[in-house]
C-alpha cells in the first residue's frame, strides 16, 4: 500500500486507503458537479462503483465497501452463526466482537464480572474460538463498551464503520461515518458482499461560540433531541459545522454523536479537528494524525455544500439540560426543572445517580465529576443517592484508578461497576427500590425509555452529562440547580459547587491496564468452534433447502395479522434475548405478539388441517413436521422496528416461504429475502380483504420470476372456488439468486 498507514495498531496489515477514496469522491464530484457535505465524501468515497452508482440523496440504495465491522456480544452471536453456515474461511474485512453487553450489574465491577464470566461461559466460549478461528478481533468480558474500544483503537477520520449496535455512532468523535446495522447485513460485508445504505439526507448543525461553565457536550446533543424529536434525523446523516466545533474534545464529540441515534439519526459526523489530532496522538496514533492532516481537505464539507436543514447552536449560550422521563427528547433547561418537574409531578427525590457507559465515561467525563466530588468531600457533604460509575473501557478504568479519580469516587461512596453496559441495557440487579415503587433515577447514558433500565416501568429515567448526574447525586433533589443553589452539609453550611474542572487527556499518557483483547491467529486451521448440541443458548445453523424450481401450491396460510407488526411483535425481546444465538428456541416466540384477524387475539391461530387452536409457533411447528410450507400475510408497514434478522430468520426456520402484505419496512423485506422468504404485496391492497383463513394460498409465476415482473396469487376457497388476483415483488438480480439457492448464505456459499 502506498500510504503503508495501519488502521489500527492491532492490525499492522491493514491500510487506511486515502487514496482510494480521494480518487472516488473526485469521480463523484465530477458527475454531480456540485459541492459535497462531509458525509457525503466519506459515504461516496466508500462507494463500490463510484462511476455507475445512481446516486440521489433520500431515493437511491448506494452499494458501499465499508472499512471495518463491529459487534456486540448480543447481536455477534446469530452474525457469526450465519457468517459459519456460509462456510468461508475468513472475514473479508477487519471485524472485531465486544464482550458488553452481557455482564450483570449487581456489587462491583470485579465481583460482577466474575459472575458473568462463570453465567455466560459458553457464549464467550463459543465467540472467542469463533473469532479465532474466522480471523475477528475478540475483546474479552471486561474490557470495555464497544464504542469506547472502537474510539480508542478503530475509528480515524473518513473511515466507513458498520456495526451490530445502535450506538456505532460514537465514532463521528473521530470523524468516522459510523452506521448502526442489523446482523445480516454485517455478515454480508464480512463476506465481502457491498454494504447497501439509502443515501442518507443531510443534516447540517452549526455550533458557534464556546461551552463554559457548567455546559457541555452532553447538552449539545441533549438540546438537538429537543429540537428534532425521537424521529428528526431518520434517514439522514447530521453533521456538524462551524467555529464551535473546534473547542470540543473528541471523546465530547463522541458524546455528541453517539446520541445522535437517539434522534433515529442514520449517524452523526464531525469534520477533522485539532482535537482529534490530540486524541490520536494520545492514544499512540501520530502516524493516523499526521495522514488524516494531509487528507484534511476531504474531511471537511466544502464550501456552499447544500444541507436538507439547518441547525444552529450558540454554545456560549448553552445551558446544561436534562431530558426524560421516559423518552430522550423530553428537553428541560436546568433552570426551569424545579418548576417542570413540580408541574408534572416528577418524584423529586433522585433515588440513584449513574455516570459512565459508552456515551459519556471518557478521561475528560471522568475527571470533570470527580473534580465535582473532591469539593463535595472537602466540605463535608455525604452522597444523598446511590452514586455508581461505570467506566468505558479498561484503559479508561485503569488510568482513571491511577490518577485518583476512581479512589475520590469510591471515598464519596460511590460504587465503580465493571467496564461494561450493565445498567445501561437493564442487566442491573437493582435492590434499592422494589419493583412498581415510582422513583427517578439519573443518569449520563443516552437512552431512558421505560422500563429500560431497571425493568421497572415506575422508574423515572433523565438524561444529562455527567457533572450534572453527579451534582444531583448529592442534593438528592431533582429540584435542584447546581448553578444557583446551595446544599447544606452536615456542620449546618451552606455549599454551593464551582464549575466543574477537568482534563481533555490524560498529562502521564493512557494506561492500556489488563490486556483484554485476543489477536485473530496467523494459522487458524486446527481451531474448532465448538457447540454443545445439547446447549439451549447456542445453536449451529443447517442451511435452508434450495427451490425446487416450482411454483407453491395450496399452502396453508399460518396467521393472517390485523394492524401494527413490528420486528418485536413478530420476535420479542426481553427474556427472549438469552436465546439469540438458538434459532431453534428463539423460534418460540415466533409472530406471538401479532394479532389474528381471525380472532383478534395474540398468539391464538387455527391449525387448518385439524381445525385445533394453538399458539403461533406450535401450529407452524406442526405444519413444518409434515414439510407443509406455510403463508403469513399481513397489513400496512409490516416488520418496522429494528432490523434484527431474528424477524425473518426464525419464519424460514419454522417453514414459512411467502409473506404477503400491504406494505413492508424496508429492512425487514430484504432480511426475509436475504433467507429465501418471498416478501410480497397487494398490488390492489383492498385484496386483502379477500384473504380468508381457511383458504388455500398458491403463488404463480415463480417459474418466469423476473425483477419488476408481478407474480399471481390463487385463492382456492374450502368450496373449490377459486379467487386470482396479481401481487407485485422488489426482487432484483442478485436478490433472485438468493432465492433460487434458498437463501443468500447458500448462494454466497456456492461462489
Ligand atoms: Fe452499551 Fe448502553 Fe452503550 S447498552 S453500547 S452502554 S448504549
């Protein structure tokens, strides 16, 4: 390689290929003849055919070749699966897996990750040898929240980032273009399959000015969810612009866009900054710092680039914020919470204060609130709520622990958890309020929908930065304004907090602490994946039959749903989320939150062969024992939601070939392609009232089946009787290929 810079430290032998994506986005420039935002340029220069890709932003798909893919240990579990049925020998582009999300929050850190190690053992298990053995990157439990690992030693400015998260995002900190995906599409990109993505729409936001005081990051991103709401960014990338962009740290850059996902943002960027040279350079990457400087004059929008909206943002003016309950966007300025909070009757005392996860536990974060809590032990002022930080990463938790501030927090009281999402994703063993019991609780983590946390729906959740959440935490009070308010301490003083201070970066350099990551092996041949057969959390996937080149005739239609599907109506979460690696046992919670229009009951269907009643699953369980392919058809916006590929996964598993219905989420419909499903709809939608239960469902055509070309469906009722009527599919060339061989891994599989 030309440019010989690595990407990551960790892997010497892959390249940060600036020159490829220069000689794009000139090749765009060229066609378009117009100025390019900044995710523009990261997003075309990564295209796969820059010369013939259609390109229009909110219409075109655009086929991308990103640079790297991450996973979390919830979601890599069914995308290495999928990435083993397909039976390559090894990932196609750099890809790491995160051992997060699993971890229980219950005593501390230590003891707590003990336990997991112990309870998920055989997840672990089976993703370390998987890694090794396919060539992934594997960060053992304890080493930290992927998007910290991936700020510390992935991201670089114009890198193309998919990951198994919602949060993926965190990375526009260091100027990556950083996507949150579902698994199927990350095993298509570590097959080396294009990576396909709408062309997202623009968002511009302007920051001038610069954060004093008590304001920061945090608020920037807390004050852009108010403004745009929970759907604001959806199908659009926000990029930030301006002055102000210049006075903020990476890692609060990161804070910044890591929430953007909040906003259903496609993700959020920030254009190359001095602070991110300093980042680099901190975390012992000069040589990334001075390419990406070179490269600087791509890594900004150019002059009059042409945003969908415009945002803009007076940091100097900014003042903290506090967002919840229950939904991020519910936006209150510090200074009117005593009264809005009075107003709506928000319980007053905050029960627990928790700082840290992937959105806000950098050196900087970690230092400002530990700042807070040395003046807080000075005057003698005790913690009023349980007060726990949980860092992001061992390099966080390590330099932290040698500069003080873990020790200042724990002399206060406070409880350091492992280096983990624990509480963020609900795995918390909270004790100190039964569950039902109303209460706020507050937190620096991005999300706060109910329930999230604790599992209890009583629970209030806010949002706000970690100086505010740590302030809080000793007033115990959600009336209270650390800007203008006093405590009392116990000597009878009043105690007012100064501003809180701190640390972009650490002066002694970072502290790597334990090493927690396990390099892919140069020989990996003799490694075996091993999976219990008998295990219910973990199961090999066989790969689907291929068409037997006829059309379907006379199959049983399964459930025909009435109103709203969502991916967690056809495959909840929940306690369901420990079987995410098992089709097999995950498949019984298939379509059990859809409603039978039969009915009008959930989970309740007529077997149409023994005229019996019976759960969802059950019943396409027992077609499948008699190799009876079956039907779904359904309503409007079918499988919106996430793109978890369980959705369709466990419908082919269980026997299911067609899903005919009004309209479908877009994600949704590739997924069932993606496992040889044929997503199909209405194109006269008043012709799903001719659908009736008992009928039997044929689709013609598949012989002739051909992109854009409309398919029959015959209807042939209990007399005889029978009902035609056309339906129209989106398949295009490739897609065809999946299905003919069953599935897209099979195809992948044979080429
Ligand atoms: Fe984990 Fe919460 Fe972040 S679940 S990845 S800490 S959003």
């Amino acid at each position: 390689n030309p440019e010989g810079i690595a990407m990551s430290r960790l892997e010497p032998n892959t390249y940060i290929k600036y020159s490829k994506i220069h000689e794009n986005i000139n090749i765009v420039k060229k066609r378009l003849n117009r100025p390019l935002t900044l995710s523009e340029k990261i997003v075309y220069g990564h295209l796969d055919d820059p010369i013939n890709q259609d390109i229009v932003r909110g219409e075109s798909y655009l086929n991308l070749r990103p640079d790297r893919v991450i996973c979390q240990d919830a979601t890599a579990q069914m995308a290495l699966l999928q990435f083993i049925s397909a039976g390559l020998p090894q990932v196609a582009v750099p890809s790491t897996v995160h051992c997060d999300h699993l971890i229980q929050a219950k005593i501390d850190g230590k003891v707590d990750l003990a336990e997991a190690i112990k309870t998920n053992k055989e997840v672990y298990d089976f993703l370390s040898s998987a890694c090794a053995k396919y060539g992934l990157g594997f960060w053992k439990p304890g080493s930290g929240i992927i998007h910290q690992i991936v700020i510390e030693n992935y991201a670089f400015p114009g890198a193309l980032i998919i990951g198994t998260d919602s949060h993926t995002p965190n990375a526009g900190g260091l100027g990556s273009v950083a996507v949150g995906v579902g698994g199927a599409d990350a095993v298509d990109v570590m097959a080396n399959i294009p990576w396909e993505l709408k062309c997202p729409k623009v968002i511009g936001v302007k920051l001038t000015g610069k954060l004093s005081g008590w304001a920061s990051p945090k608020d920037v991103i807390l004050e852009v969810a108010g403004i745009l709401t929970v759907k604001g960014g959806t199908g659009a990338i926000v990029e930030y612009f301006g002055p102000g962009v210049e006075t903020i740290s990476a890692t609060g850059m990161g804070t910044i866009c890591n929430m953007g996902a909040e906003i259903g943002a496609t993700t959020s960027l920030f254009p190359f900054t001095e602070s991110m040279v300093r980042y680099l350079e901190s975390t012992n990457r000069s040589d990334i710092a001075n390419a990406s400087r070179k490269f600087s004059h791509n890594l900004k929008a150019d002059e009059g680039a042409h945003y969908d909206h415009i945002i803009e943002i007076d940091l100097s003016k900014l003042e903290p914020r506090i967002n919840g309950p229950f939904t991020p966007d519910l936006m209150t300025p510090i200074s009117k919470l005593a009264a809005t909070s009075k107003a709506n009757n928000w319980p007053d005392k905050v029960s627990v204060g928790l700082i840290g996860s992937c959105t806000n536990s950098s050196y900087e974060d970690m230092d400002k609130s530990a700042s807070l809590v040395k003046q807080a032990l000075g005057a003698g002022l005790p913690l009023k709520s349980v007060f726990t930080i949980t860092p992001g990463s061992e390099q966080v938790r390590a330099t932290t622990e040698r500069d003080g501030m873990l020790g200042t927090f724990r002399e206060a009281g406070g409880v350091v958890l492992a280096n983990a999402c624990g509480p963020c994703i609900g795995q918390w063993d909270r004790q100190d309020v039964p569950k039902g019991t109303p209460n706020t609780i507050i937190t620096s983590y991005n999300r706060n929908f109910t329930g999230r946390n604790d599992g209890n729906i009583a629970t209030h959740a806010f949002v706000a930065s970690p100086e505010i959440v740590t302030a809080m935490s000793f007033a115990g009070s959600l009336s209270f304004n650390p800007m203008t308010d006093t405590i009392t301490t116990p000597s009878g003083k009043p105690f007012k907090f100064t501003p809180p201070t701190g640390s972009e970066l650490p002066s002694k350099g970072f502290d790597l602490g334990e090493d927690t990551f396990q390099h892919p092996p140069a020989e990996s041949s003799g490694i075996e994946v091993t999976v219990d057969p008998k295990s219910k959390r973990l199961q090999l996937l066989a790969p689907f039959k291929a068409w037997d080149g006829k059309d379907y005739i006379n199959m049983p239609i399964l459930i025909k749903v009435k109103g709203k599907c969502t991916t967690d109506h056809i495959s909840m979460a929940g306690p369901w989320l420990k079987y995410r690696g098992h089709l097999d046992n995950i498949s019984n919670n298939m379509l059990i939150g859809a409603i039978n229009s039969e009915n009008g009951e959930a989970n309740k269907i007529r077997n149409q062969f023994t005229g019996e009643w019976g759960a969802v699953p059950d019943v396409a369980r027992k077609y499948k024992a008699q190799d009876i392919p079956w039907v779904v058809v359904g309503d409007e916006n079918y499988g919106e939601g996430s793109s978890r590929e369980h959705a369709a996964l466990e419908v082919r598993h269980l026997g299911g070939v067609v899903v005919l219905v009004k309209s479908f989420a877009r994600i949704h419909e590739t997924n069932l392609k993606k496992q040889g499903v044929i997503p199909v709809t209405f194109a006269n939608p008043a012709d799903y009232d001719l659908i009736r239960p008992d009928d039997k469902f044929s689709l013609l055509g598949l012989t002739d089946f051909a992109p854009g070309k409309q398919l029959t469906v015959r209807l042939t009722r209990k007399s005889g009787e029978t009902v035609e009527f056309p339906v129209n599919q989106s398949f295009n060339n490739n897609q065809l290929k999946w299905f003919k061989a069953g599935s897209a891994l099979n195809y992948m599989k044979s080429h």
